[in-house]
C-alpha cells in the first residue's frame, strides 16, 4: 500500500523575493478517490488585503520519506481532465448589517382630537392606544431577533458540508405583551389576540414571538455520490421578528 502526503502552499511576495509557506496538508493512500479540501482562509485573507501579493497556490505530493511526485502520478486531476473534477476555491464574505429606524408618529400629543382621513381611508394596522393607560409596560424583552451562531460540526455534520463551517442563523425571543408597538411587527390577528387575552387571559394565550422575514444561505457539500454540490437553502436565516 503507498500513500502520499499532499501540500497546499500559499506564494506571496515579500520585499523583492517571492515567500512559499505551507497552509494545509492531507495524507491520503494511492488508492483513495474522491475530492481533497484545504483550508486557505489565511492566505485568503492576505489576499484581500493586498492583492498585489497574491502569486496563487501551490500544490506538492510526496511520499512519507519526502519524495517529491509529480501531482499527476499520483492521480490528482490536472488542467486537462474533466470539467466537473477540476480544482475550485469557494469563499464566503460576510458583509455588514445596515439597521434601518422604523418612523416615528407625528401625531398630535395626548388628549389633542386627531385629524380625519379621507372618507372611506382606514388604518392597516389597529390601534390599541386608547388602552395604554390601563396597563403597566412591559415587565420582561419585548419580542426582538436575538444571536445564534450554528456550528455545522457542533451538529456533527463536518463530514459533508464542505463550506461554510456555520453561519449566523439568530433565534426569535420575546414577550408579545400588551400593548404591542410598531417594531414589534405584530399582525392584526396578534393585537386582537392580545386584548382578548387581557379580558381572558386563562383561556386565550399572549401571541408568539416568530421570525417574519428569513433569508437564504449557499452551502457546498457532498452529495451521496460524493459529487460536491452548491445549493441555496432558503429560510435558514432569521431577518426579523413579531408577533404572531
């Protein structure tokens, strides 16, 4: 049985002269099939922040003595050999969250009569301030979008999700007390539920707190062929959150 040791060098340039250095390595049998993923995070990195730098990868194969062999010998796949078994690189950039203010009223203060509408014109949303004044705010959060970082190994699925190792997935948690603002993005459903329950709490439940916008996430893994597979899975990421 012979088997190689397999290394991903990253080359950049350093002053005048180019710096190889290693970044991952694999050691595999002659015999073994399937894909072999490095983990260039570092290099890439690099890469960001000085593309000037960036000379590509290198891959070396040699035998546990330090035997150099040429890559194809060894049965890697080069420039030449079929299109789905040619070497890619995925990378994933995590781009930052802009928080948008929800508009306050410009309504007239308290005890002030409130202009009509057009005829015929009616709110969307029920109004529930009238209210207000019998009720004490809320004792505990209200319902709001809350961290959650989901570890793919943690779930033990390392062995085939290839990229990424996990993802922000965030979690909804929170009171869905009376009474209900405009951030807490609550249904018409929910702000009747809640007055009902304030008339019968023992039989009519507050409303939960759920996401109401989700969005998608890219996952590269192995298929049960071991063919490597970039799929868009969508709602696995919590936007926002209300009461429902």
């Amino acid at each position: 049985m012979r088997y190689f040791r397999l290394r991903s060098h990253g080359v950049s340039v350093l002053l005048s002269a180019s710096t190889v250095f290693c970044l991952d390595s694999r050691l595999i049998w002659a015999e073994e099939e399937g894909w072999l993923v490095f983990d260039i995070t570092a290099t890439s990195n690099q890469w960001v922040l000085n593309p000037n730098k960036n000379l590509g990868l290198r891959l070396y194969v040699e035998t546990p003595e330090g035997r150099s062999v040429d890559p194809w010998r060894a049965g890697l796949s080069r420039g030449l050999g079929p299109h789905n078994k040619q070497p890619f690189t995925v990378a994933f950039f995590k781009a930052s969250e802009t928080h948008l203010r929800n508009p306050r009223s410009t309504g007239n203060a308290r005890g002030q009569p409130q202009p009509r509408g057009k005829a015929g014109k009616q709110p969307d949303t029920l109004r529930t301030s009238n209210l207000a004044g019998s009720q004490s705010l809320h004792t505990q959060q209200a319902c709001m979008k809350r961290e959650l970082y989901v570890s793919f190994r943690d779930l033990g699925w390392q062995d085939w999700i290839i990229a990424p190792e996990g993802y922000a997935a965030y979690y909804c948690e929170g009171e869905c007390s009376f009474p209900l603002n405009s951030y807490m993005n609550a249904t018409n459903h929910a702000i009747v539920q809640t007055l009902v329950h304030l008339i019968n709490p023992e039989k009519v439940p507050k409303p939960c707190c759920a996401p109401t916008q989700l969005n998608a996430i890219s996952v590269l893994y192995f298929d049960d062929s071991s063919n490597v597979i970039l799929k868009k899975y969508r709602n696995m990421v919590v936007r926002a959150c209300g009461c429902h």
